[in-house]
C-alpha cells in the first residue's frame, strides 16, 4: 500500500524543482530559508527517489516559494 502513491511523490519533488527553480532559488537557498540541509531538498527533487515528506514540510516549501501549495498535488 505504501508504494500505492509512489509516483505522486515523485512528481510532488518534481513541482518542488519546478516552482523552485521559477523563483531563482538554489537548493541550498531554499533549505536555508526552511532551516533544513541542502541534502533533504535535493531527496525530496530527485526524480528517481522515494521520498514521502509531511504536509507539514510541504506547506512551509510552498510559503517559502510563494506557491498555493494545492498546486503540488494536482496530478493532471
């Protein structure tokens, strides 16, 4: 069941890169600002990782991009 939602995950860290990237900020610029290591972000980004984050975690990523953070789960 948990890998049920494998790919939503992927393409969660993939929207992250995406709006990241839109903003002109690095990895290690958006970690400093949620006051995590560079290393998580890019876990969460990588393509080809299985990394399942909190909504906690996704909510201040998207304060932090300035991003609704409902558009991280739309998987049209």
């Amino acid at each position: 069941m948990e890998r049920e939602f494998e790919q939503e995950y992927k393409m969660i860290g993939l929207k992250v890169a995406y709006y990241r990237k839109l903003q002109g900020y690095t990895q290690e610029k958006l970690a400093d600002k949620l006051g995590v290591a560079t290393s998580y972000i890019g876990q969460i980004e990588a393509p080809g990782m299985y990394k399942p984050i909190s909504l906690t975690t996704l909510l201040r990523i998207a304060q932090a991009l300035d991003v609704p953070a409902y558009k991280f789960l739309q998987f049209e």
